[in-house]
C-alpha cells in the first residue's frame, strides 16, 4: 500500500473516531457501500477525490488538511459546525 494512501486513511478514521461519527454515517456521505467505507479506512482502496471532497465538508475542514496533517494532531483539530467551533481534546 502506498504510504500517502495509509496516512490518509489512517487520518480519516482517526478523526471519525475522534467525532464519534459511525461508519455507517460516514458511508452515507461518502456516498458508498458501509463495506467499501471501511476499506477506505482501511487503506485497501483509494479515496476518491470527490468522496474526500464530501468527507471533508462534513468534517468542516478542508480536502488538504486531511491529506496534509503533518503537523497537527488530533488534540489540535477542531471541528466547526454552524458558527461554532467544538474543540477536541
């Protein structure tokens, strides 16, 4: 598996995890099976570019800061939903 490919999955189901987001809901906007979703995160199949654009708008973040997290960690993200941001810790 491609290195890149397993950062990013291995970010988008960190920050799923870290949301408290289920999978199911995950693969509904993804817009795919729960099966494939869980792939995604597994690294066994490449994110889209339109599925990480979904992701990313739900996450409230942008489509690089998901494939570019080098520096930032989880405790650091924050997740921004209608005029209010929500910390995690």
């Amino acid at each position: 598996m491609d290195e890149e490919i397993k950062l990013i999955s291995e970010r988008l189901k960190g920050l799923r995890d870290v949301l408290e987001i289920s999978v199911e809901e995950m693969a509904e906007t993804y817009g795919c099976e729960t099966e494939k979703y869980i792939a995604v995160e597994n690294g066994e199949a490449e994110p889209s570019v339109s599925g990480l654009s979904k992701i990313a708008k739900k996450y409230g973040v942008s489509v690089d800061s998901i494939c570019k997290l080098n520096n930032m960690t989880f405790k650091q993200a924050s997740r921004i939903r209608v005029g209010q941001v929500l910390r995690i810790k």
